[in-house]
C-alpha cells in the first residue's frame, strides 16, 4: 500500500544527506528522545495546515547540531500519502520556526517486536491474528529484522531478534492458546529485547484483545519505561462482537480491559491503538502498520534556539495542503530531550 510518487532530490544532496544520518546514527548514544502525546488540527484552506491526528511514527535522530524527524502523512482513510515536496512542511522548535535544511523521503529498515496474545481469549481470533503476522513480515522492508514475544499466563521470547522472517512466520503458525493474560509484563520483556536492535528505527506491535489480568508490572510502571524509551508501539486491538461475548465467560474478570489499556500504551509513545471489530480486517491492518513504517518523510534542521543541554524541546510541524490533494494528517513526536553534556 504504497500510494503516490516519493519527491525527487538531486543526487548531492542524496549523498550528503546520507552521511549526516550516518553520523547521527553513530552518535545517537548522547541523547534520548522522549515521548510527548499527539494532537489533532485539520487542514483547511490551502493556506492551512494540518497538525497531529495521532502519535508520530518513527524515532528521533538527535545530533548536537542536527535534529532529524521523521514524518508520516495520511489521508482521511488511514493510507500512506507520498510525493509532498519540503515547502509543504513547516517546522517549529519551541514555537519558533526552523529553517529545514534536509529533506528526503526515507524507507529505512527497522527493528520490529511482535508481542502476541496467546491467552485463552485469543481463541476465536487465533487464526486472523496468524495472518496479521504474515501481512506485516510479507510487506516489510526487506532489511528489517524482528523478535517474537508471546504471552499468556507469562511471556515467553520465542524467537530472539534475527532477519529470518521464515522462523518469525514458522513459530507463529505453531502457537497454541492457553492461560491467562500478562500483557504488561510481556510489553516490558520485547522493551529488553529490543535493547539488541541494530537499527535506530525501533517498534513493538502488539497483537490482543488487550485484556490483562496476570501481570505483575503495574500500568503506571510500565508507562514510566516506555515513556523514556525510543521505540514507537502499534497496538492492534481485538474487539470483534465473538471476541466480546468469549471474554465475559471468563471469570475473575479482568483488571484491565480491550482498547482502554492498548491506547494506554501506545500513547505513551507516541504510537496508536487500531481497533478491529472484524477479525477479517486484521491482515490489512497489518499491512497498513508496515506501509506507515516504510513511507516517511525526513526533516531536519540545525535548531535556531539558544539550546539548555538536557532539556526538553517541544516540536510542531504544520503541513501545508497542495491543492487537489484530500485532507491530510502528519504524525510526528511532539518533543525530545536535547544531549545532556
């Protein structure tokens, strides 16, 4: 799902562009992005712009000269918009306009955690949620490398971070359902794993119907963890009418339920909750995760501000509707914390 044409940059800038992402990789060390929420602003008139619908996709970049930001653009219906040009972009650093100095669309690889439920819930759902996978692993950049986590009464790592998406897709058809449901708890197991990622690009995926009653991390420290973590979660909420009635059999009920705590998480890090009320709707819901991974644009600048080393910076970005285009979004993290000396 990969709609429109990407821009077009001159071969130079290409190649310069690419040794500052290299030495921003190199140096990524100095400084941790933190996580800000999202908020929504729809384009009007071409003079408008549209502002946050939903959490930013990918991670910062941050150089002590240099921030880099990746951007996603989506139309009403979710799907990825390319072919925008860098003045359709503005962007502000503590409310003061940037001057952006590189731009390019980006398809980089990532790190990707499946976290799936295996509880008993996930009964009726096991085989959609099987899909799920194999969309996401078959519409993935080809450099990407993944993890699986399962979970039920306790998670388990079944397949340690590795490029070989077959033993990924061979593992997942083999899982079986049984148990309770330690949601929490796996969340913070693929955080761990994912301290062996090889790329800066980091995101869980979470597979459940979000209902958690067996965990022993609590919401509030999990939400601590992840608010200082670089990685970006996709939550892909179960909540088909079967699902529901399945669920209140169950007994005692659980603490935490459905699209409440998923959103809860994700938030967090500035990622999203989808909601599938029909099972068939989950392979293309994973296919639409792995289209807003791989179609990005990158923005970045040498802040204008005078910077306090360790502090917070909020950041917007407005986007300017080219005309006959339909109404847009951008998602983005709305702040970092500048490297501490």
């Amino acid at each position: 799902m990969r709609d429109g044409v990407r821009p077009r940059v001159h071969k130079l800038v290409v190649a310069a562009f690419e040794c500052i992402l290299f030495s921003s990789l190199v140096l990524v060390a100095s400084g941790q992005a933190r996580v800000a929420h999202s908020q929504t602003a729809d384009s009007g008139s071409d003079s408008s712009a549209s502002q946050v619908s939903y959490g930013r996709a990918t991670t910062f970049r941050v150089h002590s000269d240099l921030v880099l930001i990746p951007v996603t653009v989506t139309d009403g219906k979710g799907r990825v918009v390319t072919g925008l040009n860098k003045e359709q972009f503005t962007l502000f650093e503590d409310k003061r306009e940037q001057t952006i100095t590189h731009f390019a669309s980006e398809d980089a690889p990532a790190s990707i955690g499946i976290v799936f439920d295996t509880s008993d819930s996930m009964a009726p759902k096991l085989t959609k949620a099987r899909e799920a996978v194999a969309a996401l692993l078959t519409n993935s950049n080809l450099a990407d490398e993944f993890f699986l986590v399962k979970f039920s009464t306790e998670p388990v790592l079944v397949v340690p971070m590795t490029t070989e998406k077959e033993e990924i897709a061979r593992r997942v058809e083999a899982i079986t359902v049984r148990g309770t449901t330690a949601l929490l708890d796996a969340v913070g197991m693929a955080m761990n794993e994912m301290k062996n990622a090889r790329y800066t690009r980091k995101a869980l995926v979470i597979i459940s119907d979000g209902e958690d009653n067996a965990s022993h991390c609590s919401v509030h420290d999990l939400k601590e963890r992840v608010s200082e973590a670089d990685v970006l979660i996709y939550a892909i909420g179960l909540t088909d009418s079967s699902a529901l009635y399945y669920s209140t059999m169950t007994w005692p009920p659980p603490v935490n339920t459905g699209s409440a705590l998923l959103t809860e998480i994700a938030r967090e890090t500035g990622g999203r909750l989808f909601e599938v009320h029909k099972l068939k709707e989950l392979p293309q819901v994973a296919s639409k995760i792995s289209a807003w991974l791989r179609n990005q644009y990158l923005l970045g600048y040498s802040p204008a501000n005078s910077r306090d080393n360790g502090k917070y910076h909020r950041i917007q970005v407005k986007l300017t509707k080219p005309s006959g285009f339909p109404r847009l979004h951008a998602s983005w993290r709305l702040g970092y914390y500048a490297p501490a000396d």
